[in-house]
C-alpha cells in the first residue's frame, strides 16, 4: 500500500499549491478587475476561460446526458452500473462550469438578469437558460444518491418516480446546449476561419459532444478503476468503444462533406498557421482514436481503449479551442496566449473537479456494490492495471 | 424617420476637432496624448486615421439590424427607431458577446475597472431625441461629416459620386454592408487601407443566429416526443417480456 500512500500525498501537495494560487489569483480578479488577471483584451474579449472552462467544461459534461439517453430512454441496461459516475461527472462540470462563468462575466452579480431581461434573438440567452435549468435537472438527477445515503425513503420515491421526466428534460436541453455553443459563432461569418465556420457548426457541437460523452465514461471508468481500485467493466468499456467508433465515423464524414460543399478543401492541404492547428485537431478528434479502434485487439483491450479516448478528448479540447482562439486570430489581427493568472484559474477547477469527484466516490454510493451486478458478465482478467497498483487502493 | 452620419473622407481636414467634440459631449477626457491615439478605446469613442495626405474617420456604424444587440441575452444593446444604437449599462451582465460579434470590432471594454461596461460610440442618442445633430457632425468646420435623415444622406452620397466620378471610389461603405449602417462613408481610396474590411456579408449578420433559434421552438416539441415515444417503446417490450414470465410462472405454479 506504500506505493499509492506516496502517490496521494503528492498529489494533496500539488492540489494545496494550485488552491492557494488560485485564491490569489481570485482576489486580484475581483479586485483589480479583469485586465490585470487576465491577457484579454478589446481585440480578444473571449480567451481561456471560455475557450476552456465553459466551452471545453459544458463539452467534457456530455457524458451524463449521452449515458442517461442510453440507459433509461433507449433501455441499454448493461450501461446500467455505470451512470452514476457519469451523472455525477456531469453534475459537476456544470457546476464548475457556473463557477468559472463567474470569473468571466464582468459583472457576475448580474448572472441572473437573463430571467427577467429576455432576448430571445440572442443566442447567448438560450445558453443562459440550457445552463440555469440543465444544472438544475443534474442536480435532479443526482439527488437520488444524496437521498439514498441519507435514508430519505419518500423523498427517493418521488425522485425517482419522476426520473423520466427528468432524463428527458435532461437530454432535450443538453442537445440545446451542446449545439448552442456552436451556433454562438454563426453571427461571426467574416471573423471566424473557414476551417471552423460552418452553417453546421451547432450540428458538428452536438455530435463532437457526444463522442466526447462517450469517451469521458471510457476515461473517468479506467481512473476509477486505477485510483479507487473499482472493479474495470471491461465489456461495457467495449461496447462503448464500437458507439464511439461509429460517432467518430459519422464526425469525420459530416466534416469531409461540410469541407467539399463550401469548398475549403484545398485549405487543409495549403500550409498556414490556421492549418497547422487543424491538422493537430483532426489528428487528435478523428483520424488517430478511429485508427486505434478500428484494430479489433486494440478496442478489445483496456489500455487501447483509454488511449483511444484520452486522444478524442484532447482532440475536441484542440477543436473547441480552435474555434474560440485560434479561428478569430487573423481577423482581429492579434495573438492571444492566457496569462498565467488565467492558467491558474484553470488548474484550479480543474483540481476541483478531480478532488470533489473523488470524495464524492468515497462518501457516497456513486458505484455500485462490488459484484452485485450482473456478475457473469465480468471477466477475471480485465482489471485496468495489473502493476502496482493493488485492488482496493483508497481504501 | 431614422436618421444618420454621411462621412466624406475627401472634405475631410483632419483637424480632429470631432474627436474632442465626442470626448467633451461623453464626458471622456481629451488632450494631446489621446489625440495621437489612432484606434478606438473605452476612452476614446472616434478617432481620425491619417494615411499620407487622406484621411478616415472610425466610429460605431450604428448598424440598420446590429449584430452586438442581436446577441445582447439581456437586451442592454439596443438599435432605437431614430437609428443610435445605444447601452444600459445596468442591464448588462459583461458576457462581451457584442465585442465578439461586431463585424467591425467597435464595442470596448473597461478591462481596468473592477465594474466595467461596455464603450462606444452611441450616435449621441440623447442629442438626436432631442432633435439634435451629434456632436461630430455639429462642430465639422467643413461639413465632411453631416448628420441627417440616412435616405436623404444616402441619395447625396450618390449624387456626389455621380457628378464627381474622378473624386470618389463607386462604394458608399454602410449603404449594404452587413444590412446596411446608419453611418455610411465615401473615400477616394480603398475602406481597407484604414482597416474597413471589403470581405463583410450584405446579409444582415442577426439572420445567421436567427435562422437557427427561430426553429427551437418547433424542435422542442417534436424531440421531446420522440426521446418520451422511445422510452415508451422500449420499456412496453420490457413490460410484455415481465408479464409474460410472470404469466408462465402463474401457469406453471397452477399446474
């Protein structure tokens, strides 16, 4: 047990270091407002913080709302034991994702304005909404877990009575959301790079959301199986592999055929700054997870299955930043790299996350009861890891 | 009747004295050190480009259907009848969607304040109300920005190029770029040597996010439907499946 001991209490020091920067980095935000924490500026009024903590955050929360889909409207119950993590993944990341808007907003205390001042032609008003009420139907969602540790049994009923009703609202205003974040940037045809803007840009949102949903269970199942010594469900893992292979398939089509109609195509073969990232996105999103998966013992086995996904996400995090950062460089005429203070806001949620997800594993009954389910579909030998790190390991 | 600012850049002296007349009447503060500022700023709503012996004013376009209150999700943007597109600040909750939507990167921010706003040109909506000219148009000593009704600006625009051809390129920029602005230009040089892109969509650019939300409504509905019917569907084969197991059960304790 010495090798993980080791490992968490370094892990603890790296956490205190990025909490400590971050509160510093909280209070010079607040105030001395936005530009001495930040590198943005009139040219770049949008950087890291969207690009990553809202864009790429609302994105790596899809998993709850394409596993929910599966299991309780499309009824796949061998995803069954698995939906709790991604419930509470989402959860979550929309509440991290409330936080950084937080930071973002110049003046955050105004948060609420949407409910009383509408703009229904903004779309920026119907991602306010997606976010207020999906954060709220999470919370729904999630509420059994609470209610269960506590023993709230009429409370767990009702909840759970109306868990259909939830899930669906659930999904509908995630497929909203999701593609919302595209079609935010359908109003900037002469700002953003051809690569990115597309009339299907709220299209190719949704779909890169889902594979990111999909890939995210795939990741968060493999870390829980290494770090809190979960049993790894190798078969679901599997399954959810081939669905990520089709998504990625149908991705990687729609983009080719987007880039024929509106003849981009020779863009991607014409060296150039824009091109360079594009390349790297692809790369990273489609062709490279496709090619893995596409070998039958690579997407039958754990580790190829965990590369496979850790490359989708970090190809859909490059696209996201794509098309908040690198698509408008030329047409405002400025580079935009984040300050360091920007940085450490990041890391800072992004520890959150992890630190909140693993006590929230530990005190709350987020996996299922070790064996209880479906035991027959279980193989001996598909633990995750087989060096160093031994069953049961935070415990 | 929506009024306008006809900007001719061949009468145009380059004495800067719109400048100071927008800084006094927004209560900015003007010297010799914001004068030599060429771009515009959270402090500085106009400013006049020099390229040899031209020159070229910058200021918000004012937008017939502005992309910055299109996106506004709380309505502190708003393009008025008379043409001004003017902010309330106290509506505003600092998204900066307009600053990221504009075509012409005209919205600025107070990045040093701790309560910030957005910044820009309004076309002096007070002013105008009051049936006023702005305050640019009012102290031009020669008349090279004029304020007035847009059509009756637009048909003199036309008419200048049409008796002085030699004088004008054939383009008043803002008569249908991005839907057309109430600020419109004449210049004797390419827009693009001061940095007015000649790429922008006629379309106006609110259409674009429009075309989209307009649909959500409808969508709504039909997807709603479809994920409850599918739930339906599948879970009556769940249904049958139990009854009839528990059917055969029942038959097979009877027996």
């Amino acid at each position: 047990m010495t090798v993980p001991r080791i490992r968490f209490t370094f892990w603890k020091a790296v956490f205190i270091v990025i909490m400590v920067a971050g509160i510093y980095c909280t209070v010079l935000r607040f105030y001395r407002g936005l530009g001495a924490s930040t590198n943005l500026s009139d040219q770049f009024p949008w950087g890291l913080w969207i690009g990553f903590d809202v864009m790429c955050g609302v994105m790596l929360a899809a998993g709850g709302f394409t596993l929910t889909a599966a299991v309780e409207i499309f009824n796949i119950k061998r995803f069954h034991s698995i939906i709790r993590p991604t419930i509470l993944t989402a959860f979550l990341g929309y509440l991290l994702v409330c936080a950084a808007l937080m930071y973002d907003l110049g003046l955050p205390w105004n948060i609420w304005h949407p409910l009383i001042m509408r703009n229904p032609h903004s779309v920026m008003f119907e991602v306010a909404y997606c976010v207020m009420f999906y954060t709220t139907v999470l919370a729904l969602e999630f509420s059994p877990i609470v209610l269960e540790h506590f023993k709230l049994k009429r409370a767990l009923k009702v909840v759970r009575s109306l868990m259909v009703v939830f899930v669906i609202l659930g999904v509908l205003l995630s497929t909203l959301h999701q593609s919302s974040l595209g079609t935010l940037y359908l109003i900037m045809p002469n700002k953003l790079h051809p690569f990115w803007y597309s009339p299907l840009l709220p299209v190719f949102f949704f779909l890169s959301a889902i594979a990111v949903g999909l890939a995210m269970t795939i990741f968060e199942s493999s870390m829980s199986s290494k770090y809190f010594g979960r049993e790894l469900e190798l078969p679901i893992l599997r399954d959810l592999g081939r669905v990520l292979v089709v998504v990625l398939a149908l991705y990687g089509i729609l983009k080719f055929e987007d880039f024929y109609h509106r003849g981009v195509l020779g863009l991607v073969f014409t060296p150039g700054y824009e091109q360079r990232f594009f390349l790297l996105e692809i790369f990273l999103s489609v062709l490279a997870p496709l090619g893995l998966l596409l070998i039958p013992k690579v997407r039958e086995n754990a580790q190829g299955l965990y590369l496979a996904a850790v490359l989708t996400l970090l190809g859909f995090v490059t696209n996201r930043l794509n098309v908040t950062i690198t698509g408008v460089e030329n047409a405002v005429g400025s580079r935009y790299t984040p300050k360091w203070t920007e940085v450490v806001i990041t890391a800072m949620f992004i520890a959150l996350g992890f630190a909140i997800f693993g006590l929230a594993a530990k005190y709350l009954p987020i996996f299922p009861e070790e064996k209880a389910h479906v035991p027959a579909l279980r193989e001996p030998s598909t633990r995750f890891s087989e060096v160093a790190v031994p069953a049961h390991a935070g415990d | 009747m929506s009024k306008g600012i006809l900007y001719d850049a061949t009468m145009c002296i380059g004495c800067k004295q719109c400048e100071q007349a927008c800084a006094t009447e927004n209560g900015l503060p003007y010297d010799d050190r914001v004068a030599a500022q060429e771009v515009t700023s959270a402090h500085k709503y106009t400013t006049v480009l020099t390229k040899d012996d031209k020159f070229m004013r910058r200021m918000c376009m004012n937008c017939d259907d502005p992309a910055c209150a299109s996106v506004c999700p709380v309505g502190a943007l708003k393009k008025t009848s008379l043409g001004p597109v003017t902010y309330d600040k106290s509506r505003c909750m600092g998204c900066r969607y307009c600053m990221a939507a504009c075509p012409f990167g005209v919205p600025k921010y107070e990045w040093d304040k701790a309560v910030p706003g957005v910044r820009k040109c309004i076309m002096c909506s007070k002013r105008v109300a009051e049936g006023k000219q702005t305050a640019c148009a009012e102290i031009c000593p020669t008349g090279a920005t004029k304020f007035g009704d847009r059509e009756a600006l637009l048909e003199e625009a036309k008419k200048r190029i049409h008796d002085n051809p030699g004088n004008y390129l054939p383009h008043i920029f803002g008569e249908a770029e991005v839907g057309g602005t109430s600020v419109m230009l004449l210049s004797s040089i390419p827009f693009n040597t001061f940095g007015y892109r000649n790429d922008l969509t006629e379309r106006a650019l609110p259409m674009y996010t429009y075309q989209v939300l307009s649909r959500i409504p409808d969508f709504v509905p039909l997807f709603g439907t479809m994920l409850g019917g599918i739930y339906w569907i599948t879970h009556r084969r769940q249904d049958v499946a139990e009854a009839e197991a528990s059917e055969k059960d029942q038959k097979g304790g009877a027996r």
